[in-house]
C-alpha cells in the first residue's frame, strides 16, 4: 500500500522568494519502519541544484543519508523550506570536480565570492547580467 500525501510549499526568503510549489511525498510500504526514505516529487518544473528535471524528484541524500527510525516526516519537510530558502549554503554539493581528462565535459567553476557574488546579488534582485565571456575560463561554458 502506497501513502501519497500532497503538499504545497510557500517561500518567504532567498532566492526563490515568493515561489509556491507542489509537490507530493509517497512513503514506502513499511513506513516507518522501512529504511527507504519518502519520496518528494515537485508537479511542476523547479530549477534547483537537488531537484532532478527529468523527474522532478527532490535529491534527499545529503541530509538523510540514510533513513531510519530516527528520522521523522517533519524533519524532511524542514529540509524541504532550508533548500529553498537558503540554497547558497549548500554551494558546496552543487560544485563536483570532473574526474579525467574529457576535453567535452561541461564542467563549472567552484564557487568564489570575488567573482560569483556579483552575479548571485543580480539574480536575487531580478537585474539583467553583463556577463563579459572573454573573462570566463577555458573550461567554462556560458550560453546566452
């Protein structure tokens, strides 16, 4: 028996401020018991780093690695309101070094304040981006 609730989010800070989204949590068959996390899917398209676009499910594992009984709905959907109300201070998980030499590989630059926050302030506050390609790296790619 599948347990699907359904839920709807309002963000009152950050970046997506003022974004509402529903979304849908189904919860394993053995919940709670069951060591298998809920599942979050979003029912509309979200642009966010822990949101796969392709199925618009909510990558919980960086924080529940592993779920068990200590784990409770309530912490999951605080998880939920911290990813979008403060996705910056998880930069960190959105930067992955490539492994290898793929010369193809879209690769993206780790985060630094001296040349990212510029831009970060203008997307927060809805300006346009003069984005100067000629000062992007080798390995970064830059699509208008």
């Amino acid at each position: 028996i599948l347990l699907d609730w359904f839920g709807v989010i309002f963000v009152r800070e950050g970046v997506y401020n003022e974004g509402i989204f529903r979304f849908s949590i189904t919860l394993p068959d053995n919940f709670p018991s069951d060591t298998k996390a809920p599942v979050i899917v979003f029912k509309s398209e979200v642009f966010h780093p822990f949101i796969c676009p392709e199925t618009k499910q909510l990558d919980t594992r960086d924080a529940f690695p592993e779920w068990d009984t200590t784990c409770h709905l309530w912490q999951l959907l605080k998880y939920l309101i911290y990813i979008f109300e403060q996705p910056e201070e998880r930069q960190e998980k959105v930067y992955e070094p490539v492994d290898g030499e793929d010369r193809h590989a879209i690769v993206f630059e780790e985060w630094n304040s001296n040349v990212h926050a510029g831009i970060l302030e203008k997307i927060k506050n809805n300006q346009p981006l003069d984005i100067d390609q000629a000062t992007t790296t080798a390995n970064t790619a830059i699509f208008p």
